[in-house]
C-alpha cells in the first residue's frame, strides 16, 4: 500500500471520525450508525489507564483500544553501539479478536503494523495538513 494512500485514507477517517464524534457528543447518533461496523477504536486512555482488555461488540470482529500515554524511561542503543536511557513517551495498544473470524498471527501482523506506523510516521506533518 502506497503511503499516499494511507494518508488519504488517514485525512478521510479523521474527517469522518470527527462528524461521528460531533454527533455522539451531541446525542445525535442513530442506529444506522452502527449498522456494518466490523471493528472498534476505543479511546480509554483519556481516563489514564495502563492496560485494559476491550470487549467486542458483537457482530464486529475486533476493537482496538488505546490506554494512556506517559513519560517513560525506555533502553536505547546509541550510535556507538552502547546502551543508554531515554525518557520517552510510551503507550499500550490493546486488540481483542474473535478466533473464529481470523487467525492470531493476522491479528499480530496487524498491531506490529499498527506500532510500526505510530512509531516513525512524522505525525506533526499528518495532523497539520
């Protein structure tokens, strides 16, 4: 996938997910909304939560959801090769899947995916744009 086309979609999703949001915030929601969703982003980390375990909501398939995000130390390799500690910030990803409608190591690849983009995306660029 060409990573125009991921930031298309990205543009479009924010768009989207923003309109939703301005609805359920104002209690706007219908069931139509609701209807053919196949998986769920959930946001918990507002609340500053560590880690938590998402339920899904039946007939999606999976719910992604993202708990708070801290200062952290973390172990770096520097150029020459020795270890040193940073201060970064650091954030769990937690998926929740239905084995009946997919095999874990697809669920797998897709949160590596998922860590692989948040981690070296140049994010000031996507939400400025």
């Amino acid at each position: 996938m060409a990573l125009a086309d991921e930031a298309c979609r990205f543009h479009c999703r924010v768009r989207t997910s923003r309109a939703l949001a301005a609805q359920a915030r104002a209690k706007r929601l219908t069931p139509g909304d609701f209807i053919g969703g196949t998986f769920t982003i959930t946001n918990v980390g507002a609340y500053g939560t560590l880690v938590t375990a998402p339920v899904i909501n039946q007939p999606q398939v999976a719910i992604l959801s993202t708990d708070g995000v801290k200062m952290r130390p973390v172990a770096l390799r520097a150029a020459s090769g020795e270890w040193t500690v940073g201060i970064h910030p650091l954030g769990n990803l937690s998926l929740s899947f239905d084995h009946r409608a997919f095999d874990g190591a697809y669920a797998s690849a897709f949160i590596a995916r998922v860590r692989t983009i948040l981690e070296t995306r140049d994010w000031s660029q996507e939400v400025s744009a």
